[in-house]
C-alpha cells in the first residue's frame, strides 16, 4: 500500500492564517492545560504560521513565507527532490525559521493540529491516537528516509510518498525542530 500524505490546503491569504493559528492556540490550550508555554505550527500551501505564548491567547504570532506548495515550487524541480535541491531548500527555510528563536517562551511545547504533520508522526511510527507525539529523533530518522529517495531510493521502499508538497513539509517540520531545539512535537487531532 502506498503511503498516504495530506495536501496542504488551499492558500489562505496572512490574515486568515494568523486568525486560523490564533484559533489553533486556543484549541490546543485545551489540551495541554492553562500552566505550559505553548508554540503552535501550521505549514500551510504558502505559508508556515506559528502562534506562541503562555496564556490563554497567543502573546505573539508570525506568519513566515514557506509553505508546503510555494517551497516545493520554488525549489525542486524533480519528484524526488534531488540533493542540491533539498539544500537550497534549507537554506532557505532555515533562514525563515531562525526568525522565531526571539518570539518563544523558554521550555515552550511545540503543537500541531495538521493533518500532514500528523501523517509524518504515522509515518515514523508512532501510534495513532487523539494526540500523539513525535520524538525529534524520529522526525529525523523520517527525514533521512526522505535524504535516501532523493539518493536515488525509491520512495516506495521508504514509506514515503512521492511528493515534493509531502517533502516540503517534511522538510520544513525538520528545520522547524532542529533549529529551534524541540525535542518533540504534539499532534492533535
């Protein structure tokens, strides 16, 4: 059976994604209780939004100009993508990520409500359920899965789809809790 992946959905303009977050905050304040520092991720079609904060609102929120759709189209011209472009990618998505590390609150945990994000979290083997959580080590041994099939593996043998939107999250996720230094992401449903 082939892998499934979530498309991201269609391109909210920046004020709908920062309402969108804002409501995402609020929902996930649900689950993780009224005392955590909470970060929320949403990697949209073309836009990566992020809501953060302590209370019962979102303190902050940024909209970045990554997403799933616009940084595959941008940067990888084959399905895989191959190594250089997934490079260039990084760069670029690093660069974009790196302008959050000042918004977080200390010891802020890191949620999502995305359906492609949860797919990654199935993907890497953690078992499904209303809220689940992704190791960073299992994230990035799901990413260098992907580093194989832009080797040359083929996505089937890695349980991965075929997609460069399924990359681009992927790759974007990794940036996101590598260099922000998250040791998990929760996903709700």
């Amino acid at each position: 059976m082939e892998p499934h992946a979530t498309p991201p959905e269609p391109a909210p303009t920046p004020w709908d994604a920062e309402a969108s977050i804002r409501h995402a905050y609020r929902t996930v304040r649900v689950y993780a209780g009224s005392t955590e520092a909470l970060t929320v991720l949403h990697i949209g079609a073309e836009h990566t939004v992020v809501a953060t904060g302590e209370g019962a609102e979102a303190a902050a929120t940024l909209v970045l100009p990554i997403g799933a759709l616009k940084t595959a189209q941008m940067f990888f011209r084959r399905s895989p993508p191959t190594p250089l472009e997934m490079e260039n990618a990084i760069a670029t998505v690093e660069d974009e990520v790196m302008r959050l590390a000042a918004l977080l609150p200390p010891r802020s945990t890191l949620w999502s409500t995305d359906p492609s994000v949860r797919d990654i979290a199935l993907m890497a083997g953690v078992a499904p359920g209303a809220c689940m959580v992704l190791p960073l080590e299992r994230m990035e041994q799901t990413f260098e899965r992907l580093t194989a099939v832009a080797e040359g593996r083929p996505a089937v043998l890695e349980g991965l789809p075929d997609s460069t939107a399924f990359a681009a999250v992927l790759l974007i996720l990794r940036e996101f809790m590598h260099h922000l230094a998250f040791s998990a992401i929760r996903v709700s449903a």
